[in-house]
C-alpha cells in the first residue's frame, strides 16, 4: 500500500528529491565533510548558494530588479520582518483581511504601524476572498499586505488587487511555484520553505531592490533585507541544508515542466477533489465559493461533524494521513501541495466514496 501525507505542512517532498537527498547530503565527500558539516563561508556551499538562486530567479523569470534571501526562520518572522524593513518614513500599512493567516499578520504588523483594513472577506458562507475593488488604501500606506491564500480556511484570491503605486506584498506560503506567477506585480513576496519549497526553517524573501533602501534604524542586523541582500543571505549562518533541498526542488519543478506544468497538474487534482465533494449529495461540503476555492489547501466538511474522526481513522488505514482540518475550525483539509502526485488524489476520492456507501 502506497502512503500519502496531506498535512498542511511541514508537506510532503518530491520523491525524487528524497532519493537525491539520501545521496548527496549525509554522506561524506573527499573533504571529510558531509553537506550538513561545511562551513557556509566556504566554496562549495557558496555554489550551492548561487545554484538555488539562479534556479529560482529562472522558474520565476525573475526581472534584474529584484534580490531572492533565503533566510533563517518560517514566514510568522516576516510579519515583523516587512513592516521593519518596508515602513520607513511613513507610520501606515494596509492589509487585506482573508482569513486566519493574514489576521495574524496585521496583528504583528500592528506592533509596529498603524494599521488600515484595506479589505476585508465577509466571513459567512459560501467563503470568499475580499473583493477586489473599492480598496482602503490611504496615500501614505508603505505597503499593502495580502494572503493570496489562506491555508487554513481554503480561501484563493481569483485575481490580484490593484494597489496603484502602493507596493504589493504577499505571503505566498503555500502557494508560490505552484503556478506562473508574474513577479513585477508585487514589492516583495515571502514564503516559508515547508510547503512547495522543502523543510521547515527557512523563508524565501524576493523584494524589489528600491524597497530595500527602508529599514528602520532599530531593525537588528540578521533581519535587514539590505544587509541580507549585500552579503548574499550570509549575515550569519544561512539554513545550509534548507538551502541545499531547496535548490534540489527546484531542480525537480524544473526538470518535470516548470511553473506551467505545476500548475496544470494541480489544478487537474483540486478539481478531482472538488468534484469528489460536490458530487456526494451533501455528504461531503466544501464551504469555500467557486472560484475562491484553493488549489494548494482543500478544505471540507461531513454533514454530520460527529464521523470526521471516523472517516480519519478510515483514512489512516489506507495510508492516507494527516487530513484533520486546522483547530481553529475543525473539518478535514487535503493539501495538494507540488509534490502530491495525481495517485493520492485518486486514493483519497476513493476512500470518500467508499466512507460515503458505508454512511451515507
């Protein structure tokens, strides 16, 4: 029996990425020293370094004008990290309200600005994203934040906002290289590695060069953006190994088609998914409206709450794991990350029609 892991994160690796793994970064090389044991200062992780940035610059046809991080820490370290670098000279940030994730962002940011809900999801069901129009954006906002989507309440925005000359920033945790995405849209974009990147510990920060001239005097000098950018990600001692399976996945997106095909292939499997829910009379629901619907996070519901922990323990038995819904709200939630293949969809929708005859 084939196992499956569906947990939000950390998130299932490219199984080829684990048998490179296995070869390249534990083993000892001529130099007495396995990948983990080299010194970050020295070549042979320098080009490593340089590897994972080329690869991403080029999967994200990266314009000349913005600068990649890789940094130590998971994306609750960018709540503070973005209104610290990006606030400068103005005392306001706009964020956009669409769920858990983004509120805790404006939480911290509140911490160190004075925050504006630039918009806001109505909260009730069918779920959805906040409009795109008719935005709270004062003049003087330094930036606007968005979540584009929201792991924990399977909320995908349909389009991008226009901010005017207001920089976009993005928490793209869970959702960048799993589809193209036109980069010059935004200021800067961060995400945490657990999820379509590698393992947990490191962020990826991509931020237009202009914006890095903004910190403010306190920000300590590991969490500057300029600093980070002028010594390459090395102020202090970047997450090696984070690095080394970043680079290894994103050989792998680029080997298997590229954004496109990543993208194709996780549309092909939310739909699977959907489709799975929506056709079970009910049985199934999925409380997030179409076209808001994430590809990344599936989130969904039995009509009768009192089986989830029975379809779970269902689940796990045919090696499907990791399905409970966040704790804030309960449920079920697959997450459909780059390295989920078609097959564990297939499985999943199986288990459900099967748990569907038993129940239903």
């Amino acid at each position: 029996m084939t196992s499956y892991n569906f947990a939000s994160g950390p998130a299932r690796l490219p199984d080829a990425v684990l048998a490179r793994a296995q070869q390249e970064l534990l083993l000892r090389g001529a130099d007495g020293a396995c990948a983990a044991e080299r010194p970050f200062t020295g070549a042979a992780f320098r080009i490593t370094l340089a590897h994972a940035r080329q690869r991403l610059a080029e999967l994200l046809a990266l314009p000349d004008n913005y600068r990649i991080l890789f940094l130590a820490g998971g994306a609750m370290h960018q709540f503070s990290m973005v209104p610290l670098n990006l606030l400068g000279d103005s005392r306001h940030a706009a964020y956009a309200d669409s769920g858990y994730w983004s509120r805790r962002a404006m939480v911290e940011a509140a911490r160190y600005a004075e925050v504006t809900v630039a918009a806001q999801f109505a909260g009730s069901v069918p779920l959805a994203a906040p409009p795109l129009h008719d935005w709270r954006l004062p003049a003087d906002s330094a930036y606007c934040h968005i979540t584009p989507n929201e792991t924990v309440d399977g909320i995908a925005y349909p389009a991008l906002p226009d901010c005017g000359n207001i920089p976009l920033v993005a928490d793209a945790t869970s959702c960048l290289l799993t589809a193209p995405l036109d980069v010059a849209r935004f200021g800067l974009i961060y995400a945490a590695a657990q999820k379509n990147i590698g393992i947990a510990g490191m962020t990826v920060v991509i931020v237009r060069a202009d914006l890095l001239e903004r910190p403010a005097p306190q920000v300590p000098t590991p969490f500057s953006y300029r600093i980070q950018a002028e010594q390459q990600s090395c102020v202090n001692t970047p997450p090696t190994i984070a690095i080394h399976l970043a680079g290894m996945v994103f050989d792998w997106i680029a080997d298997n088609g590229g954004l496109a095909a990543m993208g194709r292939l996780n549309r092909r499997k939310a739909a699977l998914l959907y489709a799975a829910i929506d056709a079970s009379d009910g049985f199934y629901r999925a409380p997030v409206a179409i076209g808001h619907r994430s590809t990344s996070n599936v989130r969904f519901h039995l009509a009768d709450e009192a089986l989830t922990e029975a379809f779970i323990v269902a689940a796990e038995a045919r090696g499907l794991s990791n399905l409970h819904g966040h704790s804030q709200i309960g449920g079920l939630r697959a997450s459909l990350y780059n390295a989920m293949p078609e097959a564990g969809v297939v499985a999943l929708t199986a288990c459900m029609a099967d748990f569907v005859r038993r129940y239903g």
